[in-house]
C-alpha cells in the first residue's frame, strides 16, 4: 500500500481506494521506445525552467543521443518558440500524432502546434490539461528516444502528478534562482517528489549572477551561490549555474561561453544518473512479480 502521508484524499479515501493507490499502470504506446525520461520542474514560474529544458535537450543531441522533449506546460508553451519551430504544425497519420522535428533533429511536442497562433490562449480545467498531457505521451509517435525531457509547468498540481504516475519519470532536475521566496518554493517541489520516490538528480541554479563584460568579475544577485540551504542539507547538487544574460540560447552557441560549459556540466549529471538509475533497475527484469509490481520496492530484495 502506498504511504497516505502528503495525499490530499487520505481523510477521505474508502478502503478500496487505499488497495489501489499507487498502482496505477502506467500505458506504453507499442511503437515508442523511450529509455529516459528527465522531467525538469520548478514549483516556481518565471525561472527558466523551459529554456534549461531545451539547453539540456540540445547538448544531448549534440552527443549523439536521440532526444525529444515534451512541452507538458499547456497553458504556457513555449518549447517551439526555443526549439525554432514556431508556426509549425503537428500532423497526424492514421489517428496518430507525429511529433515536430527541429532543425537539428530534436523532436518534440506541443499545444502551440495545434492553435493558429501562439498567443492564442487555452481556457481549459485541470483534468483537460492533464488529459492532454497524457496524450502527448501515449498517442506520440515518439519512436525510439534515448532521453525524453519534460518541461513541466509551474507548480505542483495535476500535470505534475500526470507525469509522475503515467510515465515512467528516470529523475528529475529542479531550476530556481538563488532568492528567498523561490527557493523555498523549489524546494517544495523537491519535497514532492521525495514523497513520490522520484530520483532528484539535483537543481540548476538561472539567474545566479552577473558577469562584468570588461573585468570577468561576478556579481551575485541575490544570497549568493547555492542560496538553497535547505536542499544543501537534504543532499541535493546543484548541477549547473548559469549567468543572467539576455539569451542563454544565443550564448550556448559559443562553446567557449560559460552557458555551453555549464550545459555540458548539466548533462554530464543527467547522464551519469540516469545510467545509475537504469542500472539499478536492472534487478526488475528478472523479478518473478515484475508484470503485477506496483513500482513499490520498499518490500522488495532489490
């Protein structure tokens, strides 16, 4: 059974309820082949959380893997606008969606390829979104991915939850900027998935100073490197951190920039902790309850 502990319904949940939570099956589309998939959340809009997702994406392309990226921010969505799709539109074959492939072979999906323009609002509820969300993950020809990255929205409502418990989430990477109030906020994120027992490969730190363009000197904004004490204490790395400058894609451009560097860091950890995890999972193939598991293996001799 799972643990009721941080769930909105545990006061009012019936007993047969309390069997099946947590077992929910998470569906595969038979022609999709994804090894990983990174979900990139913040708990807190505004932070980069988008454009570190495609940065991420964009450097493990650049290695060679197959990636896609998934743009699970209905409301907001802005992956074709990073990604240099915009206007593009997403086709459908035999009642099948085919994912939109950058220029430099990134594929990916998005609300925005099927409105007419992107500023066209979506006045939708939680379950549509969530819905939709769904979709994108299970009616997507994706084919065969090495790593899907999720950009997830804001927040720690519906969608997040969808991604959680319908895919089959390898880790995840947090963004915030080192201030106060947004640090507190990511690190409700973090809490989150720790009640959820998703991996937390560790935060990206945006906004984390300015550089001076004549001495190279950097300026801290805010509280200064690593403002996220808390997290510090809970054991979680800060995978990269990055400038303030005007375009953080224009700057990964430049392989000397401080952003491509600090890319290569981020996906240097991705990697290396998704392997981790593949490997740890390597003891499931051969487990005699693998096909009925409820992906708990507190019980289990893993």
């Amino acid at each position: 059974m799972a643990n009721c502990e941080g769930c909105p319904s545990k006061d009012k949940c019936s007993s047969k309820d309390k069997e099946n939570c947590g077992k929910i099956q998470i569906e595969y589309n038979p022609k999709n082949k994804v090894k990983h998939v990174i979900a990139v959340m913040s708990g807190k809009g505004g932070v980069g959380k988008s454009t570190v997702s495609v940065l991420l994406a964009k450097e493990l392309n650049k290695r060679g893997y197959k990636v896609g990226v998934l743009d699970a921010d209905i409301t907001g969505p802005s992956i074709p606008r990073l990604v240099g799709t915009v206007g593009k539109y997403a086709a459908m074959v035999d009642g099948e969606i085919m994912p939109v492939v950058s220029s430099d072979g990134i594929k990916t999906m998005s609300l925005n390829y099927f409105v007419e323009e992107e500023s066209q609002p979506v006045v939708w509820r939680g379950p549509m979104i969530s819905g939709t969300v769904k979709q994108f993950w299970t009616d997507v020809i994706w084919g065969e991915i090495d790593f899907l990255v999720v950009d997830l929205p804001p927040g720690t409502g519906d969608v997040t939850l969808t991604v959680m418990q319908q895919m089959p989430v390898t880790g995840v990477v947090g963004v915030g900027v080192p201030q106060s109030m947004v640090t507190m906020i990511v690190t409700k994120a973090i809490k989150m998935m720790q009640l959820m027992k998703k991996p937390v490969f560790g935060v990206v730190e945006n906004m984390s100073y300015i550089q001076c363009p004549d001495c190279g000197t950097q300026m801290e904004l805010y509280e200064g490197k690593f403002g996220y004490k808390e997290l510090e204490d809970m054991g979680i790395d800060i995978l990269a951190e990055y400038p303030m400058v005007p375009d953080l894609m224009a700057q990964y451009a430049d392989n000397e920039s401080i952003v491509a560097k600090e890319t290569a860091r981020l996906a240097d950890a991705v990697v290396a902790n998704a392997e981790a995890a593949a490997a740890d999972d390597c003891a499931c193939a051969t487990c005699e309850s693998k096909d009925t598991c409820d992906g708990d293996c507190s019980h289990c001799g893993k």
